[in-house]
C-alpha cells in the first residue's frame, strides 16, 4: 500500500449521491464514512428550477442556491466522494447532475416522515440508478418496521432496505459496501 | 411592476464578484467537468503572475483534489469552480482526471471498489 495516496494523480474519481428529506440523517452520514470533516458548496439554482417558487422577482432568482454536503475517502485506486442532497424534489436538476455516472444512490429515510422521501425513489426509480435505502435509527428506534416502510413507499422486492445507525462508522460503511454490492448485481443483470 | 420591494440579499455583491473572477462568463467552456474531477496543479514557473484565486487552487491542489472541494475552499459556486479550473488546464497550470459520466462506472471498476470499501 502507498503511504501517500492522497498525492497520487492516477486515482480515479467515483462518487454516489445521498439523498433524504429534511434531517433524515444525510450529513451524518457523510460524516461518519468521510476521511476530510465534511465540506459544503453551493450551486446557484437555475430559473427553470425555480418554477415552484418563482414570484417573477428576476433580481433574487441570482440569490438562490442549493447547498451540498460532502465528503470524501481515498482508496486504492480511487477517490469516492459522497454528496448529500436536499431531498424535496424542486432540486431535481441537482440530482440529475450527481446521478450521472454515480455508482448509485443512498436514500435515507426518517421513518416519521415517510412522504419526504417519495420524490428521491421515484428519481432513482426512474433513472435505473442502483439504490439502497436505509432506515436511520434515531435514538435507536425505527419508527416503522422495514416491511412497512418497503409497503408504505412501494420499493421493489430487489432493491435492499437497510437499518443502520449512521452515526457509527462500521455501520455507515456496511451501508456504502451493500449500495456497491447491489450497484454489481444491477450491472450484471440489469432487466429487473 | 416589479418594483425593488424585498431587501437587498446579502449575496448580492458576492454574486457580482464571482462574475468578475470569470470574466463575465456565466459557463464554464467545458460545461461538461463533472464536479468530482479531480484536479491536479502543474509545476508553476512563475507564481507572481496567477491570479489570487489560481494561487489558492494551485496550492490547495498539490495532490488530486474535486472541483466541489476547490468551490468549498475557495467559497465560490460550483460553476465558477469549474470555469476557473478550465481556465487554468487551458493554460497548463493544472491537469483533470475526469470519469466518463455518460457510461458510469463499469463493472471491474466496482468490484474494486467493493474490495477496497470492505477492507476500511
């Protein structure tokens, strides 16, 4: 193993998308499987974007932005970078721009709030981007079982639900390596 | 009449300012530099004629780092990131390793992963 990864130009860029209603846990996630604190950025949202709130006010639509979150870990051969993203669908067209070429997607889910969570698997659904879905523990206690939660937001029999508490690192990476397993088995037998 | 009625945004005057560092560009000309690339700075013969923010990339890039973080550490919008590091490819300062996003990853390259992320 090199002991200077971090300076090598030949590691290739991958990256997967996580996304979730209002503190479902996205940052956490980030923040528990990243090697660098977790960054933000913004990017400035774009009039076509903004058509559910648009007020024709031309001179604050400058003003709007989307904020992500991210992280990043150093492997072998590649850089992953994790992005969180605000999981309400007028942000779709951010999405659009994570999704393409991501390794898939992590949609976390506050059990109390299932609905929040609607918009971001129709988006992957729809995309045949690879996803997982995990049920963040919070206080440890899931609010529904996985069951119901696979019944309540129609997620196909194929696609892994998973428990976990993000906070805890073992568990955020157990969550990465299931999304990259599930990424494989999609690409080998891509017809579902 | 859209009259000037909510207060001005404190985002204002940055906004106006990220413009200005591209030159009045609003896209980047390789719109298509995904915001994972991984930039990497050249040996820079003479430092005194990069601008402010080229110098910060270069220093900052040393080893490969994404254009979001180069937009995180620069406090600039994500597009800016990419026109300002367009720039700087074009002028030999700097060199992108992108992935190919229209494909995805192929299947050797998440096995790979796979095998890395359960070894952490």
């Amino acid at each position: 193993m090199t002991s200077s990864a971090s300076s090598r130009t030949d590691l290739k860029p991958l990256k997967l998308v996580i996304a979730g209603g209002f503190s479902a846990g996205k940052t956490t996630l980030v923040g528990s499987t990243s090697e660098i604190t977790p960054l933000t950025t913004e990017a400035p949202m774009t009039n076509m974007s903004l058509g559910v709130d648009d007020r024709g006010e031309v001179a604050t639509k400058t003003a709007t932005t989307v904020a992500l979150d991210f992280g990043r870990i150093t492997l072998s051969e590649s850089m992953l970078f994790l992005f969180g993203t605000p999981g309400q669908d007028r942000f779709w067209f951010m999405w659009d721009e994570l999704s393409k070429g991501a390794v898939g997607a992590i949609v976390m889910v506050d059990t109390r709030r299932l609905p929040d969570s609607f918009a971001a698997v129709d988006f992957f659904e729809q995309r045949q981007l690879p996803y997982v879905v995990v049920l963040n523990r919070f206080d440890g206690h899931l609010a529904h079982s996985v069951d119901a939660v696979r019944g309540a937001l129609s997620i196909a029999p194929g696609i892994p639900i998973l428990d976990a508490d993000i906070r805890v690192r073992t568990e955020g990476i157990r969550v990465l390596v299931e999304l990259v397993r599930h990424a494989i088995q999609q690409r080998r037998a891509p017809a579902r | 009449m859209n009259s000037p009625s909510s207060p001005p945004s404190p985002e204002r005057p940055r906004f106006l300012r990220q413009f200005a560092l591209t030159q009045g560009r609003g896209q980047s000309i390789d719109r298509d530099l995904p915001l994972e690339s991984l930039v990497t700075a050249l040996p820079v013969v003479r430092q005194n004629w990069l601008t402010p923010e080229q110098r910060l990339i270069v220093e900052m890039c040393v080893g490969p780092r994404s254009i979001a973080e180069i937009s995180s550490h620069l406090h600039v919008h994500l597009g800016v990131a990419r026109i300002l590091v367009s720039d700087m490819v074009a002028n030999g300062l700097a060199s992108v390793v992108s992935a190919d996003n229209d494909t995805g990853p192929d299947l050797d390259t998440l096995e790979r992963l796979l095998n890395d992320l359960q070894r952490l």
